[in-house]
C-alpha cells in the first residue's frame, strides 16, 4: 500500500484485503476468516466483514453461506468466455458512448490516465482503471448492454490483475489508454473499437500464458 493509513477502519481493511489479493499475497481459494483478519489489521470484525462483503460485489471474493469466505479461485475456462463476450459487446458500448462524449469528460478521463501512469501500486492502479473506463462508458450506463459489460469487467478483476503483475504490461496498458483518448478526441471510433479489440484479446493472452496447466486443479502462478 502506498500513501497514509485511510481515515475509517472499513477503508484501511478493504484496500489492505483488495492489495493482497490482487498482488497474489492472498492465493485464490484461500479462505478469509474474519477474526484472524481482524486480528492481523488491529482492527474490529465489523470492518473486516463490511471489506469482504464489498470485495465479494467486486467479484474478488466468494460468499459461502456454509463455508464462509473465500478468494475467488480463477477457472481457464471462465476467463476466455468472459473475454470473448467483452471482445464482442464493450466495442459496441464504446461506438455508442463516443459520440456523447463532450471535452470534459475526455480531460477528467486523461487526468486519471496521468495518475495511473504515475502509479506503482496495482490496486490503486486497478481503481483508477476501473474509474477511467466508468467515463467513457457513463453515457450509456443505465442501458442493459452496459449493466452485462460491468458484471463482466467484476468478473475479470483478478484476471486483469494476473496479466499486471507480468513486466510493463501496466505501462502497455497505459500507453493503449493515451491512444484511445486521442482516437476519441479526434471521433476516429473505427480504430478506437479496434484497439479495444486488440487491448482486450493481448490481455487474454497474456492470462492464458499465466495458466500453470502442470497443476493439479487449475490454478495460476503467482508472480
């Protein structure tokens, strides 16, 4: 974690729990047991539990009623469908939000492109991320097309945070954001939806090659 300790217990447990998950300190299928965690942070249960409960609507953790918590393990399968369907629909999104994109918007989204490239953590950088992309996406939030492309980018968190712990894939990925911004200023859409395509198939890519297909149960390698 970098900066000061967050002000609330709630947001000190939660970016800590988030960091460890997606930097692998926390293996996928490990179970969360909150009065260890507690424990551990110095901090309350009720903290810890709010912090689970918010990473499980993220799609980090898994909610068991019978088993308690657990960090989502990560399938080969799951992961190419999801990222064959985000292939095919966040294009189509992003040719329907570009033109009702105004200069404000395009200058907030490039303010947090210039954090993230100024970023070394990749939680915080998962979040910034997470914010850009809600940008150029917000014109058409309320639509059904754009609620099945959120749960499918809840669905690739700890995927995306696979293929950033490869070297300079965060700097690949910035750089393809300056590009798209510029594509977007300039209404050049055709090519925009094309980096898409290309940005989101080279990250598959990069997660299939993380997948250890040695092991026993599919499971990635942490790095």
């Amino acid at each position: 974690m970098t900066g000061n300790r967050p002000r609330t217990n709630y947001e000190f447990a939660r970016q800590t729990l988030r960091s460890d998950i997606l930097d692998g300190r926390v293996q996928p299928g490990s179970r969360l047991v909150q009065t260890e965690l507690a424990t551990r942070l110095g901090v309350s249960t009720t903290p810890v539990r709010e912090a689970i409960q918010d990473l499980a609507r993220e799609g980090l953790v898994t909610l068991d009623p019978h088993r308690g918590a657990f960090v989502r393990s990560l399938s080969l399968a799951e992961v190419r469908e999801i990222y064959e369907l985000r292939i095919v629909l966040e294009p189509m999104l992003l040719r329907r939000t570009a033109a009702e994109l105004d200069e404000a918007d395009l200058d907030r989204a490039e303010h947090l492109y210039e954090q993230m490239a100024e970023e070394h953590d990749l939680s915080r950088w998962a979040e910034l991320n997470r914010e850009f992309h809600h940008i150029l996406f917000a014109p058409a939030e309320d639509s059904r097309l754009a609620g099945i492309i959120a749960g499918l980018r809840d669905s690739a968190t700890p995927y995306v945070a696979l293929s950033l712990r490869e070297p300079d894939q965060r700097e690949h990925s910035n750089a393809e954001h300056v590009e798209l911004l510029g594509l977007l200023r300039a209404q050049d859409i055709d090519t925009a939806e094309e980096l898409t395509r290309q940005h989101l198939a080279s990250t598959l890519a990069i997660i299939e090659q993380s997948y250890d297909s040695t092991a026993g149960s599919p499971t990635f390698r942490s790095r």
